[in-house]
C-alpha cells in the first residue's frame, strides 16, 4: 500500500463536534496535535472508507468495554493514537462539546 500524507490539517467546524476526514493509508505510526480548543473530550472515530454513515468510535483493548478518549483542556496539547488505528484507513476526530470557534488538528503520520 503506498504511503499518504505524512502531516495533514483537519478542522472542526465553529459550533461543530467533528473534524474532516483524516487519510491514514500507509500510516504506521500516528499523532494528533490539537491547538486550544474548547475543553472536551474527544473520541476517535475510524472506517474503512470514506462513507460518513459507516465512521464508528474506537475502543481500547486495554479497558474492555472502554471507548478511547482523551480529555483535552485549554491549551495546545499533543498525543499519540492508539496501537491498531493504522489498520484503517479514514479516521476523523469527535468532541463532546461544540467548539466556540473553528479549530485546526493537526495529524502527523509515518510509514
């Protein structure tokens, strides 16, 4: 499979809880960085295309039953996803709060 995007920039919508899709074709390992944002959780979302109706959140297999989430405050913050999520190949970030603003992710992506 060739490798994608090694940086791409997705936004989230003022007033919004989703981000734009994310290309993870070729991505082995993978980061999100989020720039201040309203304080919320986010919730990763994946498919195997691009069909929005199909985006489905991720569990983690550390915590049986447990979505994966990350709990991002005011301020730029920086994390590394998941082991497995470069099994998909579209993904796209969910928050619970309605941003105040449009906000700008920013994923960095290696083979």
């Amino acid at each position: 499979m060739a490798y994608s995007n090694p940086i791409q920039y997705v936004t989230v919508a003022q007033s919004a809880t989703i981000s734009g899709d994310i290309d993870l074709k070729g991505a082995k390992s993978i980061a999100l960085w989020a720039p201040t944002v309203t304080s919320c959780q986010a919730y990763l979302q994946v498919n195997v295309d691009t069909t929005s109706a199909n985006f489905v959140r991720v569990y983690d297999p550390t915590l049986v039953g447990s979505q994966w989430m990350w709990s991002v405050g005011v301020g730029s913050a920086a994390i590394p996803l998941s082991e497995g999520i470069e099994t998909f190949s579209n993904a796209r970030v969910e928050f619970d709060i309605a941003q105040s603003d449009v906000r700008t992710l920013q994923i960095l992506t290696k083979p």
